[in-house]
C-alpha cells in the first residue's frame, strides 16, 4: 500500500551537517519526496507534535531540543512508508540501533537522536497536516516507478 509519512530533520541532524545523508537514504530507497521545508518550530507547534509525550519527564528537555534551531520537514510517499521509514531510522536509543540505520549509524544519545518519522499512519495524517498546508504538498511521477514497483 502506497502512502505517505511525516519526517523531520532534528536541530542536531542540521548543525552537524547530516541533511543531505539522511535524504539520500530516503531517495536511493525509491521514496518520493512530496513536501519538503525548513523551519525554527515554534514552541506550540512542538508541543502539539509531542502532545503523547507531556507528562513524560523528558517533555521539557524535549520541547528546548526539538525548538533549538531549525529543522527540516518532508513529507515521503512510497510503499509501506510509516514503517519502512521508522525502519530506517533505527531504535528510538540510538545505542539500540541496528547499524544501517540512521540512529544506529550517525547518533550516541536518546536526546540528540537526529530524525522523527511517524510511527503509524493515523499520526503520519495528523503530523502532515499539521506542518503543511495543501500548496507545499505535491503529486508527479519519478521516472524510476516503473521499475521501483511491480505493474
Ligand atoms: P521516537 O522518536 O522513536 O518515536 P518517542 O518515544 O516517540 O520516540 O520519543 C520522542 C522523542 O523524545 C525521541 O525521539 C527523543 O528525541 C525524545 N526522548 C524520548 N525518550 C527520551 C528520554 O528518555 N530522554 C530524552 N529524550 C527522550
Ligand atoms: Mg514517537
């Protein structure tokens, strides 16, 4: 089943350079880029995204984390994309993370874990809507489908 995720480049993942790496693993997977942008979230906007976490102890270190520099955004379309993109990025401890995945390869800390990816369909459709609006969302074909998918 084709669908979409929501994916975001932490402030750490950007101040270290790591943008490009972590959005050429996604293309060379066959993922379709279909909204991409950076931003500084602004500290509601973090709240709202983390809204599960709030009573968690780790809420406020985790809002003055997400909220330190700016991130980037992508949406990402492709085959079983929630999971396969939050397979991708390895455990949430990055010292639980396979190597190949990118905690796992390009992350030491829980806290400074580089990405966020959605973790099941109905927050993919909640966190897409709630970093884009419909005009920086996009539909086109990639040459490659034809051979990335079965007819
Ligand atoms: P996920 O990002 O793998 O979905 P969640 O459990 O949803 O993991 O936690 C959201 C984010 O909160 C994590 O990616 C991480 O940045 C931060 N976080 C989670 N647990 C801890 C913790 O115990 N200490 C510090 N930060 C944490
Ligand atoms: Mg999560």
């Amino acid at each position: 089943m084709i669908e979409r995720t929501f994916v975001m480049v932490k402030p750490d993942g950007v101040q270290r350079g790591l943008v490009g790496e972590i959005i050429s693993r996604f293309e060379l997977r066959g993922f379709k880029i279909c909204g991409m942008k950076m931003m500084r979230i602004p500290r509601e906007l973090g709240e709202r995204n983390y809204e599960e976490h709030k009573d968690k102890p780790f809420f406020k270190p985790l809002l003055a984390y997400i909220t330190s520099g700016p991130v980037i955004c992508m949406v990402l379309e492709g085959e079983n994309a929630v999971a396969v993109v939050r397979s991708m990025m390895g455990k949430t401890n990055p010292q639980d993370a396979m190597p190949g995945t990118i905690r796992g390869d390009l992350a030491q800390v829980t806290g400074r874990n580089v990405i966020h990816g959605s973790d099941s369909s109905e927050s993919a459709r909640r966190e897409i809507n709630l970093f884009f609006n419909e005009y920086e969302l996009h539909e086109y074909q990639r040459p490659d489908e034809g051979w990335l998918f079965e007819e």
